[in-house]
C-alpha cells in the first residue's frame, strides 16, 4: 500500500454540548491518510461517536479545526461534503419501503444535476458499488428483507455510491456475528487500499481492529491516548490505564497479539 496524503485533519478539536458544562472533547489531533483503515477505539463514554458526529458537522465544535482535502470543513455546502464524505450508521434503516437498489442509488444524490435525474454513470456507479459489496442479488428486495449483516453492506453500498474520499462508519459490526464482522472487515480494508479512500470505523472491538487496521486512535476521557500502527498502541500498559482493567497480550497465530481483560 502507498502512503499517500492526509485527506483528513483534525487539529485540536474541543467539544462541549453546553458552555457550562466541562468539554467532551479535548484537544483531540489526528490525521487521516487515503488509502488507510484507522480505527478508532476506546471505552463507554470516551467520545467516540461525538468524535465521528463533529466531523460529520453534526455539532458545531468549541474550537479547533477539520480541514478536508485542505480546507476547512465548515466551508463545504451540503452538497459539497457529502462529495467528499459518506456516513455508514450503526444500525441499517430506512425511512421508506425502498428496494435495496434504490437505497444505493440515494448516495448518488449529490451528484445528480439540478433535475435529480439519474444517468447511466449513476447507474454504472450504482452497480459497481452493489457488486463490491455483495448485495446486487438483492437489489429488488426491501432493507426490512434482509439480515443484519445484509443490511449493513446495503448501507456501505449506499455511502460508497456517493464516491467519498472519507468513509465514515459506527460500530458496524456491533450486531453483527463473527462471519459478518469479518466481512465487514475485509470490505473495509479493500475499500480502503484499492479504492481508494481513508476508511475511519469507531469499533469497541480491539481484537478486530488490531487484525485489519492500519492505525489506531485510542481515546480515554475525550483525549487522544494513543495513536498509531496497532502494534505500538496495543500495548498492555497503554490498554490497562485506558480501560482501567488488567490486561494481557497474547501472541496470535498470525503474529498480531491478542488482547484478553484479566
């Protein structure tokens, strides 16, 4: 994989939901670079999701920045972000009974000219996104049809038919089982490296991240506690103070360590 540039910064990003309320976020830094999977871990209440929800501009930031592309994100309109990035939710919904076709065809919405009609590139783009992610045998059927697992690629089709730089994902395996964690997994390491794009996951599986991850964000508390390749942040002593247990490494059959809360 060619490391290529930064797409995404966040540069001393501060958040609080009040101003007399103490500051969820911290001085949080970081970057993230095209063609990597950066995870972003840490325990209940350490900022992930508010993390992931400041740079979807969500909610407006204390102080800081998020430059995108290199510029700062709140000089995107709308339609201009949502060229560049994508959302995945934690759990697959839709509003309406659409097929799973026409849910992926939705992520060509900021691409559609001024009429919104589509074009045989959004429908090239829609196919190809449907066929990368496993889901155009289900392309006539409702969400409501499908399991979990089927439903969450259907929602990874939809963002990458947006054809983001930036793929934002919560916790997509967290309902998951084993089989579908993996699948997601390896989707976000293809999306990822030969795309490409910077994938950015907020999981609470370290043994999974560690395995596919090109880098990790560890956060405790709304700081940046680590942040780097998994080998240099799985670290006992780094995973003990973070998660406040005991923690023990286990070498893994393919060389990347095992991390097991004693």
């Amino acid at each position: 994989m060619t490391q290529q540039a930064h797409i995404l910064q966040v540069q001393g990003l501060s958040f609080a939901y009040r101003p007399d309320r103490p500051a969820v976020l911290s001085d949080v830094s970081f970057s993230a670079q095209m063609g990597t999977l950066l995870v972003v871990l840490g325990p209940n209440g350490s900022g992930k999701t508010t993390l992931l929800r400041c740079l979807l501009r969500l909610l407006r930031i204390r102080a800081g920045e998020i430059i995108l592309d290199g510029r700062a994100i709140r000089s995107y309109s709308p339609e201009q972000l949502a060229r560049l990035m994508a959302y995945v939710p934690q759990i697959p919904q839709s509003a309406f009974a659409f097929t799973v076709a026409q849910i992926v065809m939705l992520g060509r919405t900021p691409h559609l000219g001024a009429l919104g009609f589509e074009t045989d590139l959004d429908r090239r783009v829609s196919r190809s996104a449907m066929e990368m992610t496993g889901t155009l045998e289900f392309a006539d059927r409702a969400l409501e049809e499908l399991s979990g697992g089927e439903a969450q690629r259907v929602m990874i089709a939809r963002a990458i038919a947006q054809q983001p730089q930036v793929l934002l994902l919560d916790e997509p395996t967290s309902h998951l089982d084993l089989k579908n964690q993996l699948a997601i997994y390896r989707m976000m390491v293809r999306l990822a490296h030969d795309w490409p794009m910077a994938v950015v996951c907020v999981s609470h599986d370290i043994n999974m991240a560690g395995r596919f991850a090109d880098e990790l964000l560890l956060m405790r508390r709304g700081a940046v506690a680590a942040h780097g390749p998994p080998a240099s942040v799985l670290r006992s002593d780094v995973l003990a103070s973070v998660y406040e247990v005991e923690v023990q490494l286990l070498a893994g059959p393919d060389g990347l360590p095992l991390v097991i809360a004693r």
